[in-house]
C-alpha cells in the first residue's frame, strides 16, 4: 500500500508543480480537471445514500468560482450564481421527486465548498506567485507524512474514532509539528520568511486535516471507503484534495493579511 501511494506521488507531483510554475492557463485546467473530478465524485457519493444531486450544476458552480478568481471579474459571479442556483431548483421540479430539497441543497453545497476553496487557490497562485502556492499545497504533504508515519510508531489515542478510525492525536500532533518546521525551512530557502513559514505550516497543520476529516465522515456515512479509485493508493480526486482545498484557504488569507 505505502509503495502504491509512494509510485502516484512521484508521478503525479512533478504535474502539480509544473502547473503551479507555469501558472495561468496551465494551473486552472490541472486544477480545473481535478475539481471537475472531486465534484462527481462528491455527486456520486451522495449517489449511494440515494440522493441525486444535479453533476452538470454542481461543475458548474466550481468552474464559476475558478473562472472568476482567474479573470477576477467579479461582475460575474452574482448572475453566475442566480443561473445555477435557481436552474438547480428548476432541475429537480420536473425530475425525480423523492428528495428534491435535499438533492437541490447537495448540488448547491457540494459546488460551492469544492469551488470557494478552488478559487482560493487560483487566487493564491495569482496574488502571491508560485512559490506561496507550492509551499501551501507541500505543507499538506509535510503535515500528513508526519501524522502518518507518527502515528503508526507512536499513536494510542484515538482523534475522531467514529469518523477516521486510523488517525491518533499522537500522530496529529506530531504532524503538527513536523509540518510548521519543514514548511519553514522550506520558506526560509525560498526567501518567503522563517517566521511566515512556521506561521503557515503550524496554521495548515492544525486546520487542514478538517477538510480530510470532513470527506471521511461523508464517505463514512454513506458506506465507502474512498471517493473512487482514480488514484491508487490514494482514492479519488476529493481524497486527494480535501486538506488541500483548506490549505489554499489558510495560505490566501495569510498572504492577503500578512505578506502583501
């Protein structure tokens, strides 16, 4: 499993950080296509439990999301948001009746989390440049290799057992902390500040693994142990960005409040 995950990763990153170098058109399609993805996922999710959001709809609003941070024409946003909102409630007036308040919400929900947070990346890649949105996004990966490999030497207690039964507070903890010092001196090396680095990384070390935390309690909810199987060893898309999206939040407000 761990050489699985291993093999992805070193196929797939030098992808991610190639498009967050090239930046532009280059990083909204690889983003674009990956939140394409974890929306249908996330619709056929809620699938399983007999729910039936609108995936045309729910796309739809994370593409407005990404299309309005790249452009940064925010005239768009409101009518793009009327038109999907009230074209999803129309949606369920002439399909399937069993849930079409609920189905409506999820199609809603599900695009406006995955492209909020998709937008805060496109926005962190514009406004901060390259090298903020790779240290945000390998933050990520710094804070879950040091939970994992933490908390499998040293984890006893329990995070959140009902929704995530393998992660420990150990382990969290741990991946707190190892987070915050690579992420700095990474930032260090990169000429982003020592300070702002631990800043980040302690920040994304903390909150982040709510977001994976959140897709396991869908996930766990409706029966499934990954959101697909795209990705060996690593699930589906939403698997793959779930802390990621958080992250791109945390590093844009940063950058926004404190860097800028």
């Amino acid at each position: 499993m761990l050489r699985t995950r291993a093999l992805t990763a070193i196929v797939l990153l030098p992808i991610v950080i190639t498009c967050i170098h090239l930046g532009g058109l280059w990083f909204l399609a690889m983003l674009g296509i990956m939140l394409t993805v974890a929306e249908l996922e996330f619709c056929h999710l809620m699938a399983r439990d007999d729910f039936r959001p609108a995936p045309v709809l729910g796309v739809g609003m994370v593409w407005l999301f990404l299309l309005t941070a790249h452009t940064q024409r925010l005239e768009l946003l409101q009518p793009g948001m009327i038109l999907i909102v009230l074209g999803s409630l129309t949606w369920q007036l002439f399909h399937r009746q069993e849930s079409p308040i609920a189905d409506w919400a999820l199609t809603v929900t599900g695009g406006l989390y995955i492209g909020l947070c998709g937008g805060c990346l496109i926005g962190l890649r514009l406004h901060a440049g390259s090298w903020w949105t790779l240290i945000s996004v390998l933050s990520v990966m710094f804070a879950d290799s040091g939970a994992y490999f933490c908390g499998r030497a040293w984890g006893r207690h329990k995070l959140a057992p009902a929704i995530s039964p393998g992660k420990t507070w150990e382990g969290y903890l741990a991946g707190i902390v190892i987070g915050g010092l690579l992420t700095s001196l990474f930032a260090s090396l990169w000429s982003l500040g020592t300070v702002h680095g631990l800043i980040v990384g302690l920040l994304i070390g903390t909150v982040a693994p709510l977001g994976d935390l959140a897709i396991s309690m869908i996930k766990r909810h409706v029966g499934a142990k990954d959101s697909s199987n795209l990705l060996p060893g690593h699930g589906g898309a939403l698997d793959r960005v779930d802390s990621i999206l958080w992250a791109g939040v945390i590093g844009y407000y940063y950058v926004l409040l404190f860097v800028s």
